[in-house]
C-alpha cells in the first residue's frame, strides 16, 4: 500500500465495516454510526473500535488481551496499483471493510491491541479499542 492509498474512501464517507475474520455475520463496528473512526498517515491505516457486547466483541477483547489475534486485512477494490515486477504497489483504492483476523492475517505487519478509555463511565469502561497500523 503506497501512502494515501485509503484516503480517497476516507473522505468520501463511505459506510466501512469493521468485521471479524470478514464475516458478515460479525460486524463489530461501521463508520455510519461512529463506532469505527478510520485515518491513514505515511506508515498506514488505522482504526479505533467501539467494541460492541456481543459473543464477537467480547472474543476479540478477549484475544487482543491475551495478544493472541494474528493481525489484520482489509476488503477492497484496487483503483490504481503499479507493478514493478512482481512487486504490486496499491495507489488508491476503495476501501470496504477492515478485518481483526484470527489467525493468519494477509499482511503481516498489522497488529491488534486492545486498550481501555479513561474517560468512561463504569459501564462504558467494558468498550475498549482495536487499533491497527499497517506497514
């Protein structure tokens, strides 16, 4: 992914999906309704999660604590890329979902980690966040 590859989706405000292992069945968050904040910078693409209550949420709190989620991938369609061999460079791209992935995540350099607001009421202090930063 070459740096602003995502911006394009970004500032469209596209309703984007976080999903666990690209699910559809295991949504966890979608930008529509604030609870999936997306921004890109020069090292990649990252998200915040409000987890959700749900058997999903609370495995994917429980495996980002333990630190035993694999990473990340994403849902897209490629609109510009550059081959260089067999090296493919996406430029932009229309980004549809990010994905927490169980096991073996398409690109190795994401990670999961979760964290807990500080600023919460006891009850909301249970949402914690998934950040991703893609190399």
């Amino acid at each position: 992914m070459a740096p602003g590859a995502f911006d394009s989706s970004l500032a469209e405000g596209r309703d984007i999906l976080a999903l666990m292992d690209h699910s559809r069945d295991k949504v966890l968050a979608r930008t529509k309704s604030g609870t999936l904040r997306l921004s890109s910078d020069n090292r990649g693409l990252k998200f915040e999660i409000d987890v959700p209550d749900t058997s999903a949420g609370r495995d994917v709190l429980a495996l980002a604590a333990r630190g035993d989620l694999g990473g990340m991938s994403f849902g897209f369609t490629a609109e510009q890329d550059d081959w260089q061999g067999e090296r493919r460079t996406l430029r932009k791209v229309t980004l549809h979902e990010v994905s927490v992935v169980s096991a073996w995540p398409a690109y190795e350099g994401t990670t999961v980690s979760a964290r807990a607001r500080q600023q919460r009421s006891a009850a909301q202090r249970r949402i914690a966040l998934l950040e991703l930063e893609a190399h």
